[in-house]
C-alpha cells in the first residue's frame, strides 16, 4: 500500500469546563490489547481528577476506533461507547476531532501507519515493536522530521514499552544514580512463558514473530533505558521452529549484548517454556538488584527489590537489599501499585500536551519518545537474529547515520 504524502496540521487537545487538557484519542484496531486499554484510559481519568499535583492534568477520552471490518468497529464503539467508528483507518486518520493514535495492528505494518498517522498530523502511541527493522526506523524518522520541520512543531511519537514507565523503573533508576550498587558489571533479563495458541508470535521473524520480538525484547528496552547507551556488539542463538528461515520463528533465543565499557547483557526469552517466568538483574562492583516481574509488575516482587502491597493504602513498599552499606538508606521506598499501562498511557498524554500547549520541549527528546531509541532497539534485534542464523558475533553501529548514539 503506498505511503500517504499530504500533511496536515495537527488539531490541539481541548479541555474541559475545568480547564483540563483532554487529548482525543483514535484507537487503529479492535485487538484484544486494546480492549484492555480502555479500562486503563478509564483509571487514568480518575486519577487524573484526583491529582492537583499533575503539571498537565492530561485527560484522554477514546474520540474514535477504526476497523478494517466497519461492521465489527460499529459493534466495538457501541459496546464501549466510543463516539464514532470507521470502517477504514484512513477514515480515522482523516477525522479532525482526533489529536493522537494508537496502533495496535499487526507487527509487521506498524511503520506503514505510524508514517501515515505522521502524515496526518496525529501524535502516535504505537505498540511495540515501531518497527521490524533499520530500514524501517529511518522511514519514520525520515516522515517524522520532515513533520516536524514543515510544521514548525512536535509532534510525539512513542513506542507503547509499558515497562520503562513502572515505579520499579523509575527505582532502579534511582538505585543507579545514587551509585549503591557501584560500577555495573552485567546485567540479566529473562521472559518466558508457553504460547499455546497460534498467534502473529509464531508467525516469521520478518514479520515479528518469535520469542525475542515478542518478550526478549524487553530486556533489552530496560537494558538501554537504564544505561543511557547502546551496546556495541551482540552473539546469540536460538531454538527454531523449522528449518524454513523464509517462514520460521525462534521458539527460544539466548543472547549477549555488549556496551561500552564492557558491560554485559544476557537474555533468555522463550515461547515454549512450561510456566511463565521472568525477572531482571543488575550486578555491580558494591552490590545488586534483583527484580522478579519487571515486565509487567504486579503486587509483589522478590530478591533484592522486595514489594509489598498495602491491602488499605494500595501503596507498593519497595525494599532493597544490598550488600552495600550506602544501600541501607534505600532500603524501604513507598510507590504505587498501578497498572503498568498506566504510566506509559499517562507518559503520552502528558507530552501531548505538553507540545500542543507550546511548552518547553526540553523533555521531549527522551528515551521511548522518539525513533531514535526506536532505531536503536531494531538494530539490536535485526543484529541478534543474524548473530544466531551465521553463529558469528555482529557488530552495532548505534544510531541513524551522524547522529549520537547515546540516548
């Protein structure tokens, strides 16, 4: 399908009665992910109205859903009282009530419509992976600047990883500035679980199948996000569901991403693996934290980061234990115990918001929030893959072509 080339500018969030900003959301799809977003959107509008200490008090409100099949987008808005419904995603896109997008199509079509919401001017919240590969990165990066330049303006494009935006996240991170574990030695991640229906994650690795495009993945987003940098080679291998590289897809990946300075990264990720399992480590020269559900927490954690859920309060008590005497005084830390998607859907609308009202855009250019770490994530995965097909260790170059690699 050809690319769209007309751009548009981009509508402004409206508000409220109460001056609240509300960003007018078109969901691209009636997947079950997006079913389950909209009980989030919902959360997130409470909090939002409950929270005077939010600089954006962004709200979101499901404006639109589009459907290839028009009869079954009918059926899903009325179900889920969303406003208006379209048979075509171009439909959608065209539809001036509509401030930003969520893309939760199939894989192997994300940067096609990623470009094509750009095109129109829409903000977009697309769910991992943006895209399956540098070549594809640098389309959107490409459509993204060129917006962005035409128009005078930001737009944000965002890749849905619900993990980097968890109070566990924004701990570690915590941990790491305060310099309790010492100088990192490796890191560890791990995601498993048994795939026991066929699913677009047993289709080709070229469309985003396999167990490293759909949970090996995650690592290495928290790998980059805590360590501000991209590694500088990778060998892996893997278990493969059939001997046809044109149509197969890694049932199991095994992998070792280096980054400067000689910090080392392992993942496990597996689609085959009887139970569900998945954790995240950091080791340092003082001392290490151990996450048990990092992906996608939930109420509680073991190892060194330990967390409890207050059954009155909600509140989550993160405990660190380390053996180094600086840790002590991170040893108890309260968060909330929200839904993952939470923050990341929050993270968006904030930043929506944030551009649409002319703010200061300084805190736009992070990781997640643009192609940049987007292309950095592809070029891991693409250079793991051909680790594990050539047996060969592969080097990284870790970046668009003149520009930083460092996030």
């Amino acid at each position: 399908m050809a690319e769209q080339t007309t751009t548009t500018t981009p509508p402004s969030p409206s508000s409220d009665k109460n001056s609240k900003k509300k960003v007018r959301l078109g969901i691209m799809s009636t997947a079950a992910v997006t079913r389950h977003i909209l009980g989030v959107i919902a959360a997130l509008n409470n909090n939002s109205q409950n929270d005077d200490s939010s600089r954006h008090d962004a709200f979101v409100t499901v404006a639109a859903v589009s459907s290839r099949d028009a009869v079954k987008a009918s059926e899903f808005a009325a179900k889920h009282n969303i406003p208006r419904s379209y048979g075509s995603h171009e439909e959608l896109l065209a539809d001036p009530d509509v401030d930003a997008v969520y893309i939760t199509m199939p894989n192997h079509v994300h940067s096609e419509w990623i470009i094509r919401s750009i095109a129109a001017g829409k903000h977009v919240l697309c769910e991992k992976p943006m895209v399956l590969s540098s070549e594809e990165a640098a389309r959107v990066h490409e459509a993204h600047s060129h917006y962005c330049a035409l128009h005078g303006r930001t737009l944000i494009v965002m890749e849905a990883v619900m993990s980097l935006y968890t109070p566990q996240t924004r701990q570690l991170e915590n941990l790491l500035s305060s310099g309790s574990l010492g100088q990192l030695q490796y890191l560890r991640g791990s995601f498993q679980y048994n795939m026991t229906r066929n699913s677009f994650r047993s289709s080709s690795t070229k469309e985003g199948g396999g167990s490293l495009w759909d949970v090996g993945c995650y690592p290495i987003y928290l790998a980059r996000y805590l360590l501000k940098q991209e590694p500088v080679s990778c060998s892996g291998t893997a278990v493969w569901s059939s001997d046809d590289h044109e149509t197969n897809y890694d049932a199991t990946f095994s992998g070792t991403l280096t980054f400067p300075g000689g910090v080392a990264l392992h993942i496990d990720s597996s689609l085959v693996t009887p139970f569900g399992t998945a954790s995240f480590e950091l080791h340092g020269t003082k001392g290490s934290a151990i996450l048990s559900n990092p992906f996608k927490p939930s109420s509680s954690a073991d190892g060194i980061v330990v967390n409890v859920v207050d059954q009155e309060t909600g509140k989550l008590s993160t405990t660190f234990l380390s053996s180094s005497p600086t840790a002590a005084a991170l040893s108890t830390t309260t968060l909330d115990a929200t839904n993952p998607y939470h923050g990341e859907l929050r993270r968006f609308c904030d930043l929506v918001v944030m551009v649409s009202s002319n703010s200061s855009t300084e805190e736009v250019v992070v990781c997640s929030t643009n192609p940049q770490f987007a292309l950095g994530q592809a070029q891991c995965m693409e250079a793991l893959l051909q680790s594990a097909r050539s047996g060969n260790t592969v080097a990284l170059s870790g970046g668009f072509e003149g520009s930083s690699s460092k996030l």
